[in-house]
C-alpha cells in the first residue's frame, strides 16, 4: 500500500537554518498526529440507479480497505456496506432503491495486518 500523508519523511537534516528546520519538523509532527491523515484514501463518486443486493463495486486500490467515510448520499435508498465481504479487488453494499453518494475509501495504517 502507498504511504500516506502521515507517512511523509521531510528531509530536515540537510536544512541548515534552524528555524525552516523547526517550522518543517513541526509541519512533519502534525501531519503524524492528524489521525485522518494515517490512512490512504481514494475519493468515489457512485450513482445507483436502483435496489441491489451485494453489489461488487471494483474499487481498484490493491489493497482490502476496511473504512468507508461517507461526504454525502443523495437520493431514496438506504446504503449499506457489507464490510466483511470487502476484498482487495471489491466493496460490497447493497441499497434500498436509487441513491447516489460520495465516499473516501481507505484503512487506517494501524489497522494493517490486523
């Protein structure tokens, strides 16, 4: 899985001024304790246009994610994940009727190999 933000690596050691130094060294330790930062997150747009049922949606991360975070649903259906069925190649949800939403996928990095 590529690195995330939190994972970024600045390199301070060859900035000899030592207040640049300080202000990327700080920048570096705010990005490791936002925790929305410690996962790699891929934006989806998806419109149903109907019920289903256990739909594979093929996400394409290469990675199994295990969160979703929802920015918006628009539209008559209930959404639901089957998080269990997730698989490196595929999210599985099912809807209620046509419902269009807005997702990041993603896992969060000490989540990984759990």
């Amino acid at each position: 899985m590529p690195p995330g933000i939190s994972q970024l690596q600045l390199l301070t050691d060859q900035i000899k001024d030592p207040i640049i130094k300080d202000n990327f060294q700080r920048v570096q330790e705010e990005f490791r304790r936002t925790v929305i930062n410690s996962a790699n997150w891929q934006f989806y747009e998806i419109d149903v246009t109907g019920s289903v049922t256990d739909y594979a949606y093929q996400h394409r991360l290469g990675f199994r994610p295990k969160d979703v975070l929802i920015t918006s649903t628009i539209g008559l259906g209930v959404l639901t994940f089957n998080y269990a069925a997730f698989t490196q190649q595929n999210i599985i949800f099912s809807t209620t009727g046509p419902v269009k939403f807005r997702c990041f996928l993603g896992t969060y990095f000490e989540d990984i190999g759990a």
